[in-house]
C-alpha cells in the first residue's frame, strides 16, 4: 500500500462526517437568492422566506397566504453552515393548507 492510498484513508472519514456542509452551503444559497418571499408553494404547502429588510413585502404575502387557507406550523431559522458560527441569514416559514390537515 503506497502513501497515496494511507491519507485517502484518513481523509475519508473527514470527508463523509463534513460532506453534509457542501448540500447544505448550496441549499441555503437558493433560498437566499430567492426574488420572492415564497419560496415554495404547493396545494398543500407553502414555504415563505423572510430575509433582512424584508417585512413589509413579508407580511403582505403572510396574509395573503393565510387568506387562502394555509396555516402556520413551523418557523425555522436559516443559518451560516459553518459550524459553530450561528449566524441568522433569513428564517423559512412553513405553512400547510388547512383542506389538508385531518
């Protein structure tokens, strides 16, 4: 077994526990660069975005939404993937439609 072949052991380990950073870096660059506050909408779900700045256009489509029947059941917040670096980025908002919810 050569040298080449000894790190690519090591580092595989790190590779697979850190893997998880590099989907999450790219998922949380979509929903920033999001236009709209809505990020996703469905007949069943709609998923809101709000970042800094925001809350006048937030709000308007808050009501709307709810107006057509969707309500709240989660908040979560949007934060920098760099581990212990808990910076808010924007919060996602997730809304189910109530002719959904038995």
């Amino acid at each position: 077994m050569g040298i080449k072949e000894k790190f690519q052991e090591k580092t595989d380990p790190l590779t697979s526990k850190f893997g998880y950073l590099k989907t999450d870096a790219e998922d949380i660059k979509k929903i920033l660069e999001t236009k709209d506050v809505i990020y996703q909408k469905t007949d069943a779900i709609a998923i809101l975005v709000k970042k800094k700045g925001e809350l006048k256009k937030f709000l308007e489509v808050f009501d709307s939404i709810t107006k057509e029947g969707y309500e709240l059941k989660a908040k979560e917040s949007v934060t920098d993937p760099i581990p212990k670096l808990n910076v808010n980025l924007a919060y996602l908002y997730i809304f189910q439609n109530k002719k959904y919810i038995q």
